[in-house]
C-alpha cells in the first residue's frame, strides 16, 4: 500500500504535534494491576502478599498489547512485540532460562522458584498475542508460527517432547495461525483458513480429534501417562472458526455465524450442549447466537453477544455464572446484572467482564480476592465492581488472581513538560523556551480562551485512489479547526480542483463543483514512537480524526451525475516522518536522541484506523475489498494518510 501522503504533514505542521506531553493518570488507574493470589508472586508487584484489590504490576512502563493470567503465573504482551512474566517458575514458565529463580517464594513448608516482578522473557520479539496456560505460555509470532515454553507436562509445549523449557520453543508444524489459546496441560490454535489444532493433554478429549485415549501418551504424575498428543493435531469438523478459547480440560470456538461449539470436559456442563458427557469431538452449544467472544474457564464457560449482555454455562458451585444461583447448569443463562460489555475472560472458578466505559465486574469465587471488591474471601454469584479500576482495555481471569491493562492516556496540547538538557529546555512555570541549535523548537501551545484557538494549514496535490473505480485528483487540500481542549479539537479538511480520470468534476456539494470537504470531524493528538516504516525507525505524530457525533460520516461525495459516491465512516489517522528530519515550523516538543528522550503516547489503533465504505456506481466494479490511498503527488518527507475500506451494497 502506498505510504506517502499529504493530509497528516498539514495536521502536524497546522496544530504543532507533540507540543507537549502531559503527565500520567493517576496511580492505579493506569497501566497494568492484578489482584487475588501472590504467594508465587503472580501479582508482580514485588511482594507476596495477595490483594483483594487492584495493585500496580512493578516496572512495566512500556506500553502493553495484552495480558494474560495463568495458574501462578502472569505474561504482558509489549507493544514492541516482546513479553514480559512474573510469577511462578518451577517449570520454566518465566522462560527466562531458568528454573531456579530469579528469586524464591515461600509455599507451605518450603519455597518455590519464582519471580515477584516482571523479567523478560528470552528470544522472543515479533509477538502479536500470548495466553498463559497451567504451567507454560504460548506466543503467537507475527509470522503465523507458536513458540511456548515452561511446563510440558502432556505435551503442551507441542515440540515432540515432554520435557520442561526455560525458553521458548518452536511448537511444530504450525503456520498461517491466526490465535493461540492455552490453559490446563493442552493449548489449541486458530488457522487463517478457520480450522483449529490442538495439543497436549487428551484425557478429557480436548483435543476434539475424536478420541479420549490417543494419540500418544506421554508420562503422567506418579508412574501413570496420560493420552496427549506431542505436537498439533487437527480438530474434527471444524471450519469457520473466527475464535477460540481453551480451558483446563475443554475448549471453546465460535463461528461465522455467531454460534458456538465446544468439547472435552463435560462432568459440570462446561460444553452447554444440555448434558454432562464428554465429547471428543465439537458439539454445539445450546441456544446460542448473535455471539461475538467467548472464554472457557477451569469448569465454566461464557459467551459475549453482540448486544453486551454474556451467558454462562457449567461449574456454578462458587457463583462463576453469575446468575444469582449456586446451580450447575448445562446450558446457557443470563449473567445477572451485567450490560454494554466489551471483552469477558473465564478463570478456573471466577468471571470477569470489562464494560465499554473501562470499568470491570467480576464474579465467582473470591477465596484470595481475584474478585477485586474489596473483600478478602467468600463468593458472589452476580457481578460486583472491580475496585478502582478505570480505562481498563485488556482483561485476564486466572488460576487464583485476575489482571487488567489501563492503557494511559493521548498526550495533551497546552501543557508545560520538561525535556532533557541537549534536547531543549522549559524555564520556570511560563513555559518560556530555549532552542538548541539543530534540536528543534519547543513551543508552549496553550488552550485558553483568547490564544491559538484556531488554526489553518494548506497542503500539497492529492490523489484519492479507489481500486475498481476512478481515481480522484485534487489540486490542493486545506485545513481549519479549532483547538476545544487539552487533547483535542475540531478539524474540517477540504480538497479543491477535483476531478476524476474520466474528466469529471467530484464534489461534496452540487452548488461547490470540484470541491470535496469533510463533514464536521474531532480530532485527538496521538504520537507513536520507534515504528519500523519501509526498514526505518521513525517517530510518528498525527491526529485520530472521528465524525463530530451525531454524524457517522467523514466525507461524502460524488462524481459526475451521481455516477459514482462514496461514503467513509470510522476514523483516519495522519502521520509524519522521522522527527529529527521535520523543520522548525513542525512545533514538535522533543528532539529523538538515544538518552533523555520524552516517551510519546500511541494510538490506540496504530497507524491506520479500518473504515466502512459504500459503493453505489454505476461505471464497472470489483466484488474484491476495495483500499481507498491518500497521498501526495509532489514533493518528499509527506505524511501519509491511509484508510483501509471495503466495497458493500449495490455494484459491488
């Protein structure tokens, strides 16, 4: 796809990106927390000590793309694609090459290997999701292969052995995977053609291969083996699959079609499928649809549905179904008290649920205070606030502790940071700035009532290019706004001089020909730092563009008479080049240098948002998803604008 561009350099340059950076949220409200168990140091917060409310996880600044919450064990997913864990390490599941530390926590009568903060884990980078198993992790690589490590009990590290790793291994055989879920002894894996395989532990029937006593057996506790299978075997009769989930001994997946099926495991209903016999192979859940997300637990499962509301099914002894009720259930019922849920996550006998304001909920067993309420022991069968916690976007249930990721906030325009001497420099609280020759220049961009409260850019030649359907070029694209906050403004961009490459005019407005301009749109400052762009690392700085609400649309126009328009909705994202290439007028607060660097914010999206676009033409077109390009036609160091859409509705 093309990365050059104009509109993000005019968003840099007209509202002087990366002015200032403001302070972190409040401790405990950003960043990631556990809660519950920690005699093996799985809250990593330094102690071993449990909490029955949220505690900050020790060290980890960075930003996160995940956590996940095994039995004593904890992994975090670095935005930089390496992982961090903390916890127990007797069986490696540190992966940091040992078995005997980093340090050792006390257990009954004697101490166990562990670690009470976060270490990395080893070789490991390009990861894009994790899932914390009983004992061992899992690591999806961008590359659709799996490492895992720690515990290989049955099988679970899927490398052809049973024996234990302190590193990570490759799991074999495994390409093209899309998702990776661990838990108990057995992990399984999503396809990119929507099959799933499985591994490990196939006593229960896990494995959905369609038997409980193969394919091979691999030593057990005691002197007994177990049947397992050593590396990935394929799961009978499934296709379609757009999520999974493991739990200690039975598995989840959803369909295309919003329904679910399950297998291994039944004795408390964990399958849904209205009894309790095991199955080894996928049979479906009963009276299920309209589902979005699912989760398995130790002898409990949910079901997220596209209205917000969850289901739960199974192990209800401790409350984990929310219902009110401590009654099993081999169906699915409505988790009590719950609505406008984002993402749920199963433990072995606790539920979470985090709302879409942030906030989370739990329920379930609450025996170390992996509820997170406040209180120390007990239960509660319907759902209780999470104490504390706000713009939570990650969550994780384990063994007995649960963990939650609060990602901090955009960065503000209008306020006064420090930066490093050599870097440039504020002096005393009116922000007055010293440039260092050669670093740039620091300026105070205010928010108040009377200064800077509105801005103009203009911009270079655009070309609007849609596959399938005719170009659009632009002479010049302009901006104005308006700054409304300390992190956000009001944004209209317009493109003049529009014409397609058949000769007619484009125009967002009948009475403005050849005139595209957006609608109304609000804007948020987001920087991104050490992106890898075209084998370059570069800082990034530009503006998360959303239709002013009630508005759904960013633009819409037409071409000739009413031929050919196209309707954008979602969000765009501009970006800029490196920042020790930008000029002065770019505004930019920090110099990037190797020491006394300023840590910029991200995205939340990345770089590129997904937006929906509908195709109504009358000129030939493609069925294929279409990508519409913004970039520039002249000069050098542009900053592209780039939106990913797709090709609905009539025509298509």
């Amino acid at each position: 796809m093309n990365r050059i561009g104009v509109i993000g350099l005019c968003l840099a340059a007209a509202f002087g990106l990366g002015s200032a950076v403001g302070p972190a949220a409040a401790a405990g409200s950003v960043g990631p927390s556990a809660w519950g168990h920690n005699e093996q140091g799985e809250l990593g917060n330094g102690t071993t000590t449990k909490s029955d409310v949220p505690v900050s996880v020790s060290g980890l600044t960075a930003r996160l793309s995940g956590v996940s919450a095994g039995s004593l064990h904890s992994l975090a997913l670095l935005s930089s694609g390496t992982v961090m864990a903390w916890g127990a390490n007797g069986s490696g599941q540190l992966g940091n090459g040992s078995f005997t530390g980093p340090e050792t926590c006390p257990s009954g009568f004697t101490s166990v290997p562990c670690s009470t903060t976060p270490v990395a884990v080893s070789g490991l980078s390009a990861v894009t999701a994790v899932s914390a198993g009983g004992g061992f992790g899992v690591a999806l690589l961008s590359n659709g292969t799996v490492k895992s490590w720690g515990s290989n009990f049955a099988g679970a590290l899927g490398n052809g052995t049973t024996a234990d790793s302190n590193v990570p291994v490759t799991v074999k055989g495994l390409t093209g995977v899309k998702a990776v879920s661990a838990d108990g002894p057995h992990a399984i894996a999503l396809l990119s053609d929507g099959t799933v395989v499985a591994w490990g532990d196939n006593e229960y029937g896990q494995l959905g291969d369609g038997t409980s006593t193969g394919p091979e057996t691999c030593p057990s506790a005691g002197f007994s083996t177990v049947p397992c299978s050593r590396t990935p075997v394929p799961v009978s009769g499934l296709s379609g699959v757009t999520a999974i989930s493991a739990g200690d001994d039975h598995n989840l997946a959803l369909l295309s079609n919003g329904t679910v099926v399950a297998w291994g495991a039944n004795n408390d209903g964990q399958l849904g499928d209205g009894s309790t016999t095991d199955s080894s192979v996928p049979v479906p859940v009963g009276a299920l649809s309209g589902v979005t997300a699912v989760s398995a637990g130790g002898f409990h499962s949910l079901a997220l549905l596209g209205n917000g509301t969850v289901m739960a099914w199974g192990d209800n002894g401790n409350g984990q179904l929310g219902d009110g009720t401590l009654s099993n259930s081999a169906v699915p019922v409505a988790v009590s008290g719950v609505s406008g849920v984002a993402a749920i996550s199963a433990g072995l006998a606790h539920s979470l649920a985090q709302l879409g304001d942030g906030t989370v909920k739990a329920w379930g067993w609450n025996n170390e205070g992996q509820l997170g309420d406040g209180v120390p022991t007990g239960e509660s069968t319907v759902a209780v606030p999470v104490s504390g916690l706000t713009g939570a976007r990650f969550i994780s249930a384990g063994g007995y502790h649960s963990l939650a990721y609060s990602p901090p906030s955009l960065p503000e325009v209008g306020r006064c940071v420090k930066v490093a001497a050599g870097a440039g420099i504020y002096q005393g609280a009116a922000c007055v700035t010293k440039a260092v020759p050669g670093k740039g220049r620091y300026e105070w961009i205010p928010v108040s009532a009377t200064e800077k409260q509105a801005f103009t850019g203009a911009g270079a030649e655009t070309t609007l290019a849609t596959v399938g359907h005719p170009p659009i070029h632009c002479v010049t694209a302009n901006i104005s706004g308006e700054y409304t906050g300390p992190k956000t403004a009001t944004v209209q961009i317009e493109f003049q001089a529009c014409t397609n490459s058949l000769g007619q005019q484009c125009q967002s407005n009948p009475q403005n020909k050849s005139e595209l301009k957006t609608l109304p749109l609000e804007a948020e400052l987001g920087l991104i730092k050490n992106q890898v762009v075209e084998g370059r690392k570069i800082v990034v700085a530009g503006l998360d563009l959303k239709p002013q609400p009630p508005l759904s649309n960013l633009l819409v126009y037409e071409c000739g008479s009413a031929t050919e328009s196209a309707r954008l909705e979602g969000s765009v994202i501009g970006r800029v080049g490196p920042i020790n290439k930008m000029t002065t007028t770019m505004k930019l607060l920090y110099y990037a240098k190797k020491t006394g660097e300023q840590v910029p914010e991200r995205f939340e999206s990345g770089l590129t948002d997904t937006l929906t676009t509908t195709f109504q033409s009358g000129l030939e077109s493609t069925s294929a998803p279409s990508t519409l390009n913004i970039k520039e036609e002249t000069g050098s160091n542009g900053a592209p604008l780039e939106i990913k859409a797709k090709c609905e509705g009539p025509g298509c």
